[in-house]
C-alpha cells in the first residue's frame, strides 16, 4: 500500500466515507502527520548502540533540535493542536526520551508561557528563546516528597517589594523539584517553576515562574541539581532540582489573571479562590494527557505492527503442513490479534477525546471533557503498556532486542503511566466525581432482551458490538450505583466511606472508558468505503468487546446477563474471530502508516535475517561464496 490515505469525503447520506487510514489519522494524515513522519528517516535518527546514559542524552536533545528545525515553531504549534498530538505520536518511534524533552518544551513550559503571558511585551524575549529553542524548557511542578499533589507543594517564592523580585526557596528535602530535567549544566534550561507566592505575609496559592536553570555552561547562582538514578531508556537529564534564594525577577511572575502589581510595586491576588487560581495556573495538563495518550498509542502501533510483521514472516512447525509461518498458529494469534484490537479501540477513543477536546478549545473544559481525558490518558497508557508487553514476549529473543524497539517502548509506556497524573490516582479522581453526580434514583438499565449475539464477527449485518456496548453500559451503571449506595450507608469518615468502594469506582470508569471506545468502534463503520475493511473493523470491533466481556464474565453470569453456555463458549468464540482476522492482518496494519525502512527494526523487514546480519555489521554464510559445507 502507499502512504496516503485515501481523502476523506461526505456520501450522499452525509457520512464521512474514507479508508482505515484516513479513519485512524482522522483525516488529518497529509495536513498534519506526514510532514513529522518524513523527518524521522533523517540519519539523527538511526540507531546507535554502546552509549553511555549521559551520551544517550546528549544524543536525544540532539535529536530534537533535528525536529524542531524541521518543523514550524513551538508557539505556530501550540496554535495547532493536532500537531502537538502528532508530535508526540510520532517523535518517540525511535527515542522515546524526546518525549520528555519536547513535549514538556512545547506544551507545559512554552504552553504554560503563551496562555498566562499573552500579550506581554516584558516577556517577550523569554517566549522567543523558548520558541527559537535557544534553551530548552524544564516544567519543574513535582516535588520528592509530595508526588502529584501539586497543589501541596512546598517551594516558595517570597516577594520582596522593596527589589521588585521574588527570592526562590526550596525550605526541606520533600520540596525539591523532581524528575524534571535539569542534569546537564551545558544545555541552556529556561524553566517554568510552580512556586507557592508569598507576599506581605500572606500565601496568595500556587503560581508558575520563569526561571534560568543554566546558562549552556554552568548551573545558575542559587540552583542546585543533583541528578536521578540511570533510567532504562528514557535516560536525559531528570535530577532532584532545589533552590537556594534564587532571585527571580518580578516580570517573570506568570500570573494570567490571577493577580498583578499595582502602581506601588506591592502584589494583587486575582478573583476567585486559590483553588480556581490553581486550576488555571496547570491549563496546560488536558492538552498534556492527550500528547501521553498519542504517544502511547503511537507506540502500541509500532508494538504490534513490529510484532505481526516478524510473525507473518518467522517460520516454525505445522505438524502435518511442514514448516508454517508462526502467526498460522491459533495461539499466536490470540495473543496478537487482541492487542491489534486494543491499539484500533485505543486510536479511536483518542481521536474522540481530540475531537472532543478542540470543539472547546477556546472554553474553561467542562466536567465531562475531564473526565473524558483523563479515562483516555489513563486507558491508552494501561492497554498500551500491556500490547508493549505482550508483542516482546511473542517476538521471542529478538524482542528483547533494543533495536527492534520493541523492549525500548515497554519502558516509554511506563513511564506515561505515571506521566501528568498518576493513572491510578487520575481515574480515581475522574471516578469519584461521576459517582458524586450521579442520579441516586436512577437505576441501571439492563439490555433490552437476551443478549445472545455478544460473539457474532462474521457476519456482514452481526450485532455483536451492539450486544456488547449494552453489556458494558449496564455494568459501568450498576458499579457506579452500587458505590454511591456504599458511601451513602457508611458511618465512617469519608475517607472510610470512599476507601471501601474505591476499587469498585475504578472498576466503574475503566468500563465507561472500553464502552465509550467500542462505541467509537461501532460508529466508524458506515465510515469506511470498502467492503473488506468494514469486514475487517467488524471483526475487530467484536474481538475488542468479546475479550472486554469476558474479562469480567463471572460477574455478568451472576447478574444473569450471561449463561454458563455462553461463558464457556467465549475462548472458541475469541478463536473464531481470530481465524476471521487472519486474511485481513497485512491491511490492518498498514493502515498505521509505518514502515521497516522507519522504524529499522530488522525484524520488520520482508528478509529479517539478512536485516539483523546487516545491523550487527557481519554477513551471514550465504554472503560467502567461498564456503563450503562443513567449513
């Protein structure tokens, strides 16, 4: 196939008509992808071995000056949304630190300077060195002992108004800015510093800073880094960061329209309560989970297209078929077919949540666009992980090699687990607040009849999907009920009430976010103009909600949803989906847009072992004309 998508077009019914790649890049794929992807084949970019982790390092900021030279500016960027997340999706194929570098560059440093500092002159050659990229910019929020509880962070910035400056403290070790990155005292650092303002005695909350970290040859006065342990993979510069009286000047204070100075130098706070102020200061963060989430899923379709391109091509036994390619076996396929399933839910729940995201660029998000981001970040990053994982292990050996990527987007993934918001923590919270809302008198709506078709992929008109969305939407309303319930019978705190039911809230948004991700799924269909990819996502559409289901059969037979028939049935009807799958493999992935030749993962290529004799700089016997048997 080749690399562009078909354009997307509206039929006579006024449905959008495209192709699987055009569905995935939700039409934006010319626009708004190809131009990142082409910069990737640029020799910065191939793979190099034996580094030390400061080298690797180094080497990852070289890469994103390769990037950003490449490409439009930061701010033009911040401007276009869809081209943060494309970034992010595509940059960390073949360095997954860069995401830490550019898209905290790009997003929370610069982001954070362009919402609460627009139209300031007096910052202006701040916002130029961050855009020209003449410094790279930290978001130093985190602190050691407080984790993501940043609206309890310690450091101060203490405004003397006498000096019309700001004297930056870091008072005790649990204060110190962490992970951030800030090792490398010759790299220029110009970060935003979340600091708790003091001025005339009083706490005026949580507000960012404009701080130099290092002038490109030395920490600055007053700035003390001492760097983290060595990391897998995403080895930069992250360290522990504290400060030692560190003036900052007062025009560096980012205050939006959370405050200011009057004419006599003294400070003003802003309306509202320091909650809203804090709030407004992290604007940055919903724009943040949905670059997490597009570098999650950009590294879950590498993951698994990596993985099935070896499989079509790795041979091994067939007992009575002589020798087979390993993806033949049903056991394979078990195993991949359900992760190329989840990568396909995972894409298109993501492309709801950015869509969802810019109809309300310009509003203070609503409750559900929270929730709405935090479930994808939260979902993407978990399933994603888990496909990392599970194409690794079906790669044998070789997927334990770095330089088929594989094992290198393991480590990515873990790390966005915990990136802008913990998941655990961020889905607990989004659960919290759905159960907090939610109608107490209205009951779970079970599914309008018997559901017997929740295994139905072959057929052309089956409502498997349809059957399964029902299943899931009862479940996600019942555990959203019966917490609520819990936490109103409690006598304890509320700290008792909510840690009883907490596990049962998770539970409850991870089934809102699968529910809402094969509703994606089953609205795409009337999409797609040929008949043999509607076949396709059909299928895969039923492969995601059927292993979704069974994950939490038992619970479904005790609600009488399931029978005990239907329940053993599941690990044939999982088989069955897979054999329908299996003519349709090479089509699915190729839909991602990703190449051998891109990702030089020599288990991608068409001849895998010639590409691996290649890589490790040897050729293999059939190079030597000279040899014969037995030498």
């Amino acid at each position: 196939m080749g690399n562009t998508p078909a354009t997307p077009r509206h039929g006579d019914d006024g449905i959008l008509v495209t192709d699987l790649p055009g569905l995935l890049f939700d039409g934006e794929y010319e626009e708004t992808h190809h131009d990142i992807r082409a910069v990737l084949f640029d020799p910065a970019f191939d793979p190099h071995e034996g580094l030390t982790p400061q080298e690797s390092g180094k080497l990852t900021y070289e890469r994103s000056r390769v990037l950003h030279a490449a490409l439009e500016r930061p701010l033009n960027m911040l401007r276009r949304p869809r081209r943060l997340f494309a970034l992010a999706e595509w940059s960390s194929l073949l360095d997954p630190a860069i995401f830490s570098v550019l898209l905290v560059h790009h997003n929370l440093c610069l982001g954070t300077v362009l919402d609460l500092g627009a139209g300031r002159d007096d910052i202006k050659d701040h916002v130029e060195e961050l855009d020209r990229l003449d410094s790279f910019g930290p978001y130093m929020a985190t602190e050691f002992g407080y984790g993501n509880n940043v609206a309890a962070l310690r450091t101060e910035a203490v405004y003397d108004a006498e000096a019309e400056a700001f004297l930056l403290n870091t008072p005790d070790a649990g204060a110190q800015k962490f992970m951030s990155f800030g090792g490398f005292p010759d790299v220029p650092k110009l970060a935003v510093v979340l600091a708790r303002l003091k001025a005339d005695g009083r706490n005026h909350g949580v507000h960012p800073f404009i701080v130099r970290i290092s002038d490109g040859g030395k920490l600055c006065e007053g700035v003390r880094v001492t760097p983290c342990p060595e990391q897998p993979v995403q080895g930069v510069d992250h360290a522990l960061t504290w400060f030692d009286q560190v003036t900052v000047p007062r025009r560096n204070l980012l205050h939006g329209e959370s405050g200011g100075f009057s004419s006599d130098g003294a400070f003003q706070p802003g309306g509202g309560n320091l909650r809203r102020r804090f709030l407004r200061t992290m604007s940055r963060i919903q724009p943040g989970r949905l670059c997490v989430a597009s570098a999650a899923v950009g590294a879950g379709k590498a993951s698994v297209y990596t993985a099935l391109r070896y499989a079509e091509r790795r041979l091994t036994n067939g007992p009575g078929r002589g020798e087979v390619p390993v993806l033949e076996h049903r056991s394979h396929q078990r195993d991949l077919f359900p992760a190329l399933a989840r990568v396909y839910a995972m894409n298109l729940l993501l492309n709801h949540a950015k869509r969802e995201f810019l109809a309300h660029s310009g509003d203070t998000p609503s409750d559900d666009l929270n929730h709405l981001i935090s479930i994808t970040k939260a979902l993407a990053t978990w399933e994603m992980s888990d496909v990392a994982g599970i194409c690794r292990e079906r790669c044998g050996a070789q997927g334990m090699f770095r330089v088929n990527r594989i094992a290198d987007y393991g480590s990515l993934l873990h790390g966005l687990v915990t990136a802008e918001g913990d998941n655990q923590v961020l889905l607990a919270t989004t659960a919290g607040q759905l159960i907090a809302r939610a109608d107490p008198n209205r009951s779970p709506v079970p599914p309008a009849g018997p559901v017997d078709r929740v295994d139905d992929a072959g057929a052309a008109d089956g409502d498997g999907p349809d059957a399964q969305v029902e299943l899931l939407r009862f479940r996600e309303q019942y555990l959203c009920r019966a917490a609520r319930a819990s936490m109103a019978e409690s006598e304890g705190t509320y700290f008792d009430a909510w840690n009883g039911v907490v596990n049962t809230a998770l539970d409850m948004a991870r089934t809102r976010g699968v529910r809402i991700a094969l509703e994606q799924f089953r609205a795409a269909l009337p999409s797609l103009a040929d008949a043999q990819d509607r076949t396709a996502l059909r299928v895969l559409a039923s492969l995601y909600g059927l292993v979704e289901i069974q994950r939490d059969a038992g619970w479904y037979l005790a609600k009488g949803l399931l029978s005990a028939e239907q329940v053993e049935g599941m690990p044939a009807a999982v088989d069955r989906c897979c054999a329908l799958l299996r003519p349709h493999a090479g089509r699915l992935i190729d839909a991602f847009r990703l190449s051998p030749e891109l990702l030089r993962a020599p288990i991608a290529f068409e001849d895998y072992a010639a590409a691996f004799q290649r890589h490790v700089g040897t050729p293999g016997p059939d190079a030597n004309p000279t040899r014969t048997p037995g030498q």
